[in-house]
C-alpha cells in the first residue's frame, strides 16, 4: 500500500512521503488526527493540516477516504470480494465504477484528485515538524565512574520510569545513560541509568525504530521509518544535527567494530553499509526480508539480519558484504544475539519458541518452547542468563543459557518490547504500553 501511494505521487517531499506512509499503515484509519500529528511529530492536528496543503494533498478525511479505498480494492482483488459494506463511496464515485477502473484506475483519479488540490496550494518547502520547547537543553552531567562487574540477574522489577509515545527500542549509550525510541512520537529519550529517570527528549524524524549509540557515547543513530533517513543525533547536546537517507524504510541498524559503518537494513529487502564519516551508502545487498532485528558477531567480522517473514536469519561477511549462510528456523524470527565467544546464535521466535543455533556448524543446537509470542531477547552482561520478552503475555522471562531452565518470570503487563542489558546489572526493558523497565 505504501509503495503504491509513494509511486502514484513522486513529487512529494520526504515529510509528504512520511504523511503517506503513515496513513498506509493503519490502512487509512488513524485512530485520530490528533495522534496521527503527534506521530509524526507536529504539534498538533492543525499543524498537520498546514502540512497537508503545502504538499497539494487534499484534507486529513479525504485522503484517509481515498487510502481506505484503494485498501478496499487491492483486498477485492485478491479474495474476490465486493466488499460494498466497507466502500462507502468515500471518493464520492459509486464502488461499482471504482472496481470496474480496477487498482490502476483508482490510483489515477486519486493522482488527478491530489494535483487538483496542488494546484491551489501555494508551493513552499515543508519545515521539519519542530519539537514544542525551541531552547537548547543544557548538557547532560555524566556519570564517567568505573563500572561494576557484573552480578548475576535475580529477576526482580526493580524500577519504572514512565515514557509515552510507545517506546520500541532502548539502547545503552557511554557511560551510563540509555535511548529510547518513542514510536509515536517521532523522539527518543534519553535516561539516566543510576537514579533512573528520563533527563531530555530529543526529537527526531516519524516513527523511529533502532537506536544505536556511539562507542563513546556523543553521537547516535537512529533509523527513522517514514523519514526514509538515519538521524544522527548529538547525545551531548541533545538535538538532531544530521539525516543521511538510505531509499525504503530503514528498520534494524549495528555498529561495527571500529565505529566508522553502520550497517541497516530497510523494508526494501536491503543491507545498506553506511560510511558515517562521509554519510552515504558505501555498499548494499539483498538480503532474505528486511527486519529491525540485526546483530553483530563479536569478531565485527559477520552480522546477523531475521528475515522475520521467511523464518531465516542471514549471515553477512562485514566489511565484504557478501551472503554466507541462511539458518532456516521457520516461524516468525524477531530478535538475534551472539553469546561472547562467538559460538551461539539465540533467537526469539513470534511463533512461540526460543531457538539456539551453533554457529560453527550453522545446526538448530536446541529449542525452548514458549506457548505465545516471543520477539525481545538480550544476553546478560554476565552472559549467563537469556532475557526474552514474551510480547502478548505482558512478560519476561531470565532463562539459565545453558540449560534453557526458566529461572525468573517477571510479570510486567503491557506489551514488551526490545531489551538492553547494562553492564551494572540491570536489564532494561521498552514497553509499548509506556514505559521502561529495569529488571535486577
């Protein structure tokens, strides 16, 4: 559908593209406007309407009428059905002319109806969504104290701090802060991991997914969806400085070993290597189905990359760029760590299971089932213990990495997300309903 969209209207800008993508994804139904703004990162809905008439895009109603309509017909001609109930007439033409124009012809009145309304908009460039507060933060206090080694995991919910905008990722970030991507709030927060709590909000483009920090903690990336773009983020002084776009939605990101490559992945089925000193792509691949989940050997010499909708996950040779493997797990694979002897994969499964793979070999070496949806998973700092994210349980599990004994459930509600581990100890986990946990 986003695809589609894209295509019938070439001429938009990037932030158009953003407003296409979004109603693409809820199939023309936002919730609201009111929240379809914040989730692209306007103040407001009358923002979002400025926004839509400088692009020559009709009003929020119709345009939502229109992405309905062309969701209606593409469903008709894949399973036969009128669908007359759904149709409406939104478009204001009867169903039975829209399905005997067939897609083709419905994505030519909606290109004719959007340049009517182009043509009486007055042509300027749309500004970014700015973020409410304009003062620059005053920078962040870092705590540069040596690490505690590792203690093992007791699966205690320790603390809690609220972040709205359905946090997806968290990231740890040098020396003691981690990153949280809001999802619907087009920005990430940063919190303080020793008296935990959120100290400043950066924002950045719509629907950001993976956030990934800097070795030394200044700068990070984010791979923002709609915004077709990673943003580079400055931690310190807590603003976007750059965007360096990629073509598709970029979804997972990892660091290599040197810092100086980030390697993306995007919705177009691509691993892109970008040179973050000269922010451009350097180097791309197909790959088995784009995915957020990718990770990194310890060697910096492979990288791991679900294909969550083949049920693979695919070994890349880095820098090289080069397909070696492809690890068949079936079901749904979401998240991948590597143990730090570089010998097992572990992967969660949507499907309902936990998978161990034997690197050196590349065979499934063990199975746990879990009876729902897994998608979050970490490693313990210690390297001792799984933490997997059961997503529709409101659940986390601690799970003895040897013997695949379960040895805490911590019951979180809410919809688990993705999972850091600290090297202090605590686990940190992004839940969608809201918040953040830390797990000791």
């Amino acid at each position: 559908m986003t695809n589609l969209l894209h295509t019938t209207l070439p001429h938009l800008s990037v932030h158009g593209r953003a407003l296409l993508s979004a109603l693409g994804c809820v199939n023309g139904r936002p919730t609201s406007i009111s929240e379809l703004a914040q989730w692209l990162g306007f103040h407001d809905r009358y923002q979002l309407a400025r926004a839509l008439k400088r692009e020559g895009l009709p009003p929020m109603e119709t345009l939502g009428g229109w992405t309905r309509t062309l969701y209606w017909i593409i469903e008709s001609q894949s399973s036969g059905a009128t669908l007359r109930e759904l149709a409406r007439r939104e478009p204001g033409r009867r169903w039975s002319e829209m399905r005997r124009a067939g897609l083709h012809g419905a994505l030519l009145s909606f290109r004719d109806h959007c340049r009517s309304c182009a043509g009486t908009a007055t042509r300027r460039r749309a500004p970014t969504p700015v973020p409410p507060a304009s003062a620059r933060p005053p920078k962040l206090e870092i705590d540069r104290s040596r690490p505690a080694p590792p203690v093992r995991l007791r699966g205690i919910l320790a603390d809690r701090v609220a972040v709205p905008g359905a946090p997806f990722d968290v990231a740890l970030a040098p020396p003691n802060l981690a990153l949280v991507t809001r999802g619907h709030a087009a920005a990430v927060d940063v919190l303080a991991l020793g008296h935990p709590r959120v100290t400043r909000t950066i924002f950045v483009g719509p629907v950001p997914t993976r956030a990934v920090a800097g070795p030394r903690g200044d700068w990070a990336y984010v791979t923002s969806q709609f915004s077709e773009a990673i943003d580079v983020i400055d931690i310190q002084g807590g603003q976007q400085v750059a965007a360096i776009h990629v073509g598709g939605h970029p979804l997972g990101a990892v660091l290599s070993n040197d810092g100086m490559t980030l390697y993306v992945s995007s919705n177009r089925d691509r691993l892109v290597a970008l040179s973050l000193t000269r922010q451009c792509i350097v180097a791309e691949i197909p790959i088995p189905h784009g995915s957020p989940q990718l990770c990194r050997h310890p060697s910096g010499r492979r990288v791991y990359a679900s294909g969550w909708r083949s049920g693979v996950v695919a070994e890349i040779d880095v820098p090289a760029m080069r397909l070696l493997r492809t690890f068949d797990l079936g079901g749904v694979v979401q998240e991948v760590a590597v143990t730090a002897d570089g010998q097992s994969l572990y992967a969660a499964n949507e499907a309902g299971w936990l998978d161990v793979v034997h690197l050196p070999t590349g065979k499934r070496s063990a199975t746990l089932k879990l009876g729902t949806a897994a998608l979050g998973l970490a490693l313990s700092a210690d390297d001792r213990d799984v933490i997997v994210g059961l997503l529709h349980a409101g659940t986390v599990l601690v799970i003895d990495r040897h013997t695949l004994e379960i040895r805490a459930t911590i019951q979180t509600a809410g919809t688990p997300r993705l999972i850091a581990a600290s090297a202090r100890g605590p686990v940190l986990v992004a839940n969608e309903a809201g918040w953040v946990d830390f797990i000791t």
